[in-house]
C-alpha cells in the first residue's frame, strides 16, 4: 500500500480507516448534539453506530494494511518519551504513520470512546436504568472525548506545521509525502 503517485506522495491511510475516522467524528458530534435535550433515539443510534465502528477498526488495527495496525504505530513508552523530547527540542522524527504519541492518542481515544458507549448502552439496561452514578460516569466520559480530541486536534496542528505537511488532507486523500522526498525533516527552534 504504498505505491508512489506521479506527485511524489504515497498512499498511506487507507480507505477503510478514512471513513472510521471521518464517520467517528461526525457521529461523535451527533451524540454530543442530542445528549442533554435532543431526540434520545438519535441519541442512542449514534453510540450504536460508534460501537460498531470501534469493533470494526479494533479488527481493522490487527488485519488491516501496514499503517492501519497497532503494531505499526504503538511504542513503549520510553519510545514515547523520548519523542515527546525531541518535539519539545524541535528535532523529532518524521513518520508516514503515527508518530509513537499520535499512536497513544488512538488507543486513549479508542478506549475513552468505548467506554462511553458502553456506559452508555448500560443505562438501557434493567441493572442500570435511571442510574445516576451511571449517568454521570457516562457524561465524565464524555467530557473526556473532547479533552482527548482537543489533544488530538493540538497534535495534528503542531505535526503539520512542524513537518510542512496538511495531515487533515492526509486523513481526506490517505496520501501522504514519502519520508524520502523532504529535504529535512527538522525545523530547528530558536
């Protein structure tokens, strides 16, 4: 999956993985939308939808192609680390993937939104209906996304200024440059 365009960028993000992102995002903002006083039911088809999805990109993170696996893009954390070292002294490496904090990001993201959902679901059923530990531990939750999504969206900001690169485009066209193809991937810092 990594055939080189006439333009030098290679495809990375896949099509599979582009919609989950995409389709996560826009249901994520539904769910927000119609949580307090919105429609319940388009409220709860929106964490239906965002529960399948999340099993479908937990399959798509181990049978998935090279970029879309876990095993590409999570490191341990003194890999992490020492990247977040050498962002704060502006000489962190480029990747065509996940950088190693991009890559927990994912799986905070990933695990953040599942117990949402989960805690979510939980409230419809008999054990837990009128809960209100569990509701408020489903709003936590929820206020955590945007928290996590603020960290993400800082992090998608400072990669693509850092390495000259759109990566929301990235994420649009799955095509990214090739590692090869910049002269320096370093932006010194005064």
């Amino acid at each position: 999956m990594t055939d080189r365009g006439e333009d030098g960028e290679i495809r990375v993000w896949d099509p599979f993985v582009r919609v989950f992102h995409w389709s996560l995002a826009s249901l994520i903002g539904l769910a927000w939308l119609t949580g307090d006083d919105g429609p319940k039911a388009l409220h709860e088809g929106a964490g239906y939808v965002i529960a399948g999805l999340l099993v479908a990109r937990l399959v798509w993170g181990f049978v998935g192609p090279k970029h879309a696996r876990f095993s590409d893009f999570l490191r341990g954390p003194g890999v992490v680390l020492a990247h977040l070292r050498d962002l704060v002294r502006g000489r962190e490496r480029r990747y065509l993937g996940h950088n190693p904090a991009g890559g927990w990001m994912i799986i905070a993201l990933i695990a953040t939104i599942s117990a949402t959902a989960l805690t979510g679901w939980l409230q419809t059923t008999d054990l837990f209906w009128g809960s209100t530990a569990m509701e408020e531990i489903h709003e936590i939750l929820a206020i955590l996304i945007l928290v996590l999504l603020a960290g993400h969206l800082c992090g998608v900001v400072v990669e693509s200024l850092r390495h000259r690169e759109n990566l929301v485009r990235a994420m649009i066209t799955g095509r990214k440059r090739a590692l090869s193809s910049l002269p320096s991937t370093e932006i010194k810092l005064p």
